[in-house]
C-alpha cells in the first residue's frame, strides 16, 4: 500500500517534469517521448506492485 501511495505521488511529478523538459524541443518528438516516458514509469511501478 505504501509503494501506491508514493506512486500515486510520484506520477504527477515524473509528468510534469516531462512536460517541463519537452517544452524546449523542436517538433512533435517531445511529446512522443514524454507518452514513453509515462508509459515506462507506469510500467515499472506496476511491475513492482505484482511483484515481477
């Protein structure tokens, strides 16, 4: 419960700093890696919550 909890906390941090960082980028490539990004990090958490 207590991993959820800093995942829950953690995920708006991780997407916003994303979207801090993809600001600067020319063209469509920022969003596309901040979508991977995302992805990877909810990946990894769910993973862990299953205990893979």
């Amino acid at each position: 419960m207590r991993r959820l909890a800093c995942a829950l906390v953690l995920l708006p941090v991780l997407v916003l700093g994303a979207g801090c960082r993809g600001e600067g980028a020319p063209g469509g490539s920022g969003v596309d890696q901040q979508v991977n990004d995302v992805e990877s990090t909810l990946d990894a958490i769910e993973s862990e919550m299953a205990g893979d």
